[in-house]
C-alpha cells in the first residue's frame, strides 16, 4: 500500500467538483462525484430515528447496489422537513440524472446544514446545473471544501495497492466537526474506488470497516440526522475480482481500513473549538467488544474531555468513564498512563494510584496530540478510539451557529 495525496478523484474514473451556490453567504456549498461507468455501491447510515430526508432517498440507492453519482450540499440540511423535503431529495437527484442522462435512481443525495429549513430548491437546481460542467478529475479538494460546514479544513485521504497485477485506487472525502459520536454514520463520509468488487462484498466490509474507524470517534456525543458514509466501486481498475478469503481482499481491506481511518482522525482533530487530540488505547482486555466500549466511554465523557482542556491528569474521570461503559474489566488491575510528544506518566498501577510529578503531567497534557493507555492485564483484545477535548469555543461555535 502507498500513501498518495488525493481523495474522491483519485481513482479511475472519478470526476467532482464543488461550487458556491447561494446556500451559505460565500464559501463553496454545493458538491458533485460521478463515475464515468456504473458503480458497485454500500453504505451505512445515521442510527438517529430521526433520518433526514436525503439519508431516506439513498437507502433506497443502496438496496439497488448500484449507483454513479452523489449530489451534495451544506448549509442546509434538509431535515424535519416533512413531505417536501422527500420531494426536494428525489428532485435534487432526478436534476443530475438529466444531466447525466441516467436512472435518478443511481443518483445519492447528502446534505448538511441547519436543520428544519426547506431547501430553496431554486438555487440546488441552479447548482446543479453549474457543477456539471465543472466535474473533473482534478476537482476533489474541491468537491472536499464544498461539503463542510463548520470544518476548518478539508479532509481527504488516499491510498493505492496492486490487486492480481493491476494498480487499485482508494480515495475519499469527508466533512464533520461537531454532532459527531460513535454510532455509525458519524459525519458524511465519501469513498471511491476503481476495485472489481461486488456491492455485497463492500456492504460486508465498510459495515466491518466503520466500526473499527467511525464508530470509534467522538467529539460531543451528538449522533446527526444526516450521517451517512457512501462508497462508490466501479471496476476500471480491471482487477480480479476482490472476494473475502483470499490474500487480495486482506490487502484491499487494510488499505480500505487506512482511508477511512485517516478520515476519522481528521475529523476528530477539527472537532469544533477542540485544542487537542485524545487517542485512547484499551489493551490486554477479555474481549474486543469489552475494550470497544471502554475506549469510547472515554473519549466520550465531557468530564475527560473538560479535563484535557485545562491540561489536568485527572485519571479518576477516566477510570468512572470506565466504570459505567458496560465493559467487562477488573478495577483492581488497571494499569494508566498519559503520553505526549513531551513524554509519559504513570498515574495507576494494578488498581492503585502512583505518585507524579504534576508539572511534568502538565507538560506532557499541554501537548495538541496525547494517547492514553489503559492496560487491564485480563486479555489480549484492545481497541482505540479518538476524540478531543471541550472547549470554551465549542459553545461559542455552537451557540450562534444558526445566525
């Protein structure tokens, strides 16, 4: 596998573009991804009930297991909106399908933005019709700023691999800062490949994949109306076909693994007004399911999270956060420590606390990057999840976010 610089357009066959449409006051809000050729296509949703509009139309996408196009926009999340927003998500994809001349049916539709709000559906035909003849095989970063809302940056990823001789591409995109926590989908995440591999066999992996990366993030324990995480295979990459079992779905698996990983992070790391970043690493523990919900808890608590924000090694947050996860783990045998660029510090062993030096422990937290380790000497599963801290900013940010 080799790391490339690259998202949505990496791969074979891809083309996207991201324009400003009148949706938000000036940045780029409108996006679009198309496969020259029919794609294989998965995808897994936000687990909230309540499912913004677009979530519903693409369920219906991916039940066919095919598709060609994503037609995106923020500002608006086209959420609550009864009737008129089914309409408005079957009106926004069938308005790409004419352009491209397809099934409206083969067309996703994303959205982000404030909720409750109709789409003005003038400016998304409008838009529409001004991304087409846009689209590129150059326009990813592009496509990766149109579809943010309060990110800080644009988040890609991108990776290639030989598969049976031939170079495979996966590239992706996505967008989230806040209402981020695990339970898949998380954000809006976009990927893209030139793979010969069946819908079925992506479903199976991205399901297994999201939970390993997506699921594992958290930046204040919101869940959208909105998330959604879509995958586009269209085979130009001429490969064998990728089927489970075999040393060929390992390595596309691993490299598949990375891009959505990398995207995780990323959007960890932009979580809104967040200062650091908090990797949490559950070791040694009866079983994965156990160390899952360990880590998450954790990085999830707004006590820890408020404690990164003053630097402050409170592992007693930590360890409650532990306690009421519903993880299997013996208190008594908890080793703990913090680390940074800056160093390490022990603050329990076996259960028990340990004297530390608290200026070195606020050296070691002042840092923007820190892992945390809990070792429960019980097991040989472990897991990680990501997150940040909270901040003054993040209220701020949240606050006024609809004016």
């Amino acid at each position: 596998m080799e790391i490339i610089d690259g998202g949505v357009t990496s791969a074979k066959g891809f083309k996207a573009a991201g324009i400003h449409a009148g949706l938000k006051k000036a940045k780029k809000d409108m996006a679009m991804v198309v496969s020259e050729c029919t794609a294989e296509t998965a995808a897994v949703f936000t687990t909230n009930k309540v499912k913004a509009a677009p979530v519903i139309w693409d369920q219906g996408v991916k039940e066919s297991g095919k598709a060609m196009a994503v037609v995106i926009n923020s500002g608006n999340a086209n959420a609550c909106t009864g009737a008129q927003g089914l309409k408005d998500a079957e009106d926004t994809a069938a308005a790409a399908a004419l352009l491209l001349g397809i099934n409206k049916n083969l067309v996703y539709v994303s959205s982000t933005g404030v909720i409750g709000v109709p789409l003005d559906m003038v400016k998304i035909k409008n838009g529409v019709n001004a991304v087409f003849p846009l689209l590129s095989s150059h326009g990813g970063r592009d496509a990766a700023e149109a579809i943010c809302t309060t990110d800080t940056f644009a988040k890609e990823a991108a990776v290639t691999l030989s598969i049976s001789g031939k170079t495979v591409t996966i590239g992706g995109m996505a967008k989230g800062s806040g209402m981020i926590h695990p339970n898949m989908a998380t954000m809006l995440a976009f990927i893209t490949t030139d793979a010969v591999i069946s819908s079925q066999t992506l479903q199976c992996l991205l399901g297994d994949t999201v939970e390993d990366t997506f699921n594992m993030i958290s930046v204040d324990g919101d869940t959208s109306t909105n998330d959604s995480c879509i995958v586009l295979a269209n085979g130009l990459a001429g490969n064998d076909e990728i089927v489970p079992g075999t040393k060929d779905y390992d390595d596309f698996s691993e490299a598949f693994r990375y891009v959505l990983g990398q995207l995780a992070k990323l959007i960890t790391r932009d979580g809104e007004g967040a200062g650091r970043f908090i990797e949490m690493n559950v070791v040694n523990a009866l079983a994965k399911k156990d160390a899952k919900l360990l880590a998450r808890a954790v990085i999830s608590s707004s006590l820890v999270k408020a404690a990164f924000f003053g630097s402050d090694a409170n592992w007693g947050r930590i360890l409650c956060a532990m306690g009421y996860s519903g993880g299997n783990f013996d208190p008594s045998l908890v080793d703990l420590s913090f680390s940074s660029s800056k160093g390490t510090i022990d603050t329990v062993k076996g259960g028990e606390p340990l004297p530390f030096d608290e200026e070195k422990a606020k050296e070691v937290l002042l840092e923007k990057e820190i892992t945390v380790t809990a070792d429960l000497h019980q097991g040989t599963a472990s897991a990680t999840a990501w997150g940040c801290d909270l901040t003054y900013d993040y209220v701020k940010i949240n606050g006024d976010y609809r004016s």
